[in-house]
C-alpha cells in the first residue's frame, strides 16, 4: 500500500470538528460514555435529535478526542462531563470514528508501537500523561519530580 492512500486512511485525516450549542433548557442532548477509568476512550454514546449544531455534526459511537482545544483521551469520564459543565456556549469537540487501531479500547491502543512524531505516537503520550497524572498519588509526583531535579542538577 503507498504511503499517500496510508495517509488518506489513517484517522488523523478523518478527524471531525464540531460545535454545538445548549438548548433553553441548558442541556448538550449529547451522552457521553466510557472514560479511562473503564480502559475506554470517551465517546460519544447517543445524539438526541434536538441537538443545536453551530457547524460540524456528531455520530453516535465516535471517540472525543479534544473538548474546547483540550486533550481529553486518557481522561476518566468524570473530568470530561466536569469539563463539559464548566464549558461555555458553543462547545467545540474533535472527534474521530472508530477503526481497526483506533477504538473504544485504551489498552489495546497503548500496546500498539508507533513511530516517534507521528500522530499515533503523540496521541499515545497524550493518553500516557493523563493516564499518569490520575493513577500516581500527588505525593509520589513530587517525590520522582525533585529527586530529578535533584540528579538533573548534581549532575552539572
């Protein structure tokens, strides 16, 4: 397969943009779902036909990749609907449709290898760095944070 159809396939260039605005009522009527708390991308699990688009349109079973410019990939779903809340009209979202490589499944995703710099590549350290943030006690952080300073600086 040449490297342009690989390119044209891949799901960076598939990436959708959207905006939506609440109803009256303050409601997105979009759910959402999975979160990396359950090994899941966030995705988008139903779209109420009353959704108020600005442009762009949301398909049920997408993965939300940004809320507002923010990763959000390896983010548990609390966070994401906090985010979400705390969000004001319109919300922006990136999305993506599921594919072989990339679906709702985290851990499968994070075992894949990729190239350095590549999309995949970069959307794995993104996932890593959330994964990392919420699974390693702030104490901890701080501990491995001055100890490489520590050595950072020794060492000059």
């Amino acid at each position: 397969m040449s490297r342009n159809i690989q390119k044209r396939n891949h799901w960076s260039s598939r990436v959708n943009e959207c905006s939506v605005r609440r109803t009256s009522d303050g409601e997105l009527n979009v759910e959402l779902r999975g979160g990396a708390q359950s090994g899941q991308f966030s995705y988008i699990a139903a779209v109420r036909k009353d959704v108020v688009y600005q442009y762009g349109q949301l398909s049920e079973g997408d993965l939300l990749l940004e809320l507002e410019g923010l990763p959000v990939s390896g983010l548990p779903l609390y966070d994401v609907l906090a985010l979400l809340d705390d969000t004001k009209d319109p919300v922006r979202m990136k999305t993506v449709r599921q594919g072989n490589k990339l679906n709702k499944d985290l851990r499968h995703y994070l075992s894949m290898r990729f190239q350095k710099s590549s999309a995949d590549h970069d959307l794995q350290q993104t996932i890593r760095n959330s994964l990392y943030h919420y699974a390693v006690p702030c104490e901890y952080q701080q501990t491995v944070h001055a100890q490489l300073n520590t050595h950072m600086f020794a060492a000059h």
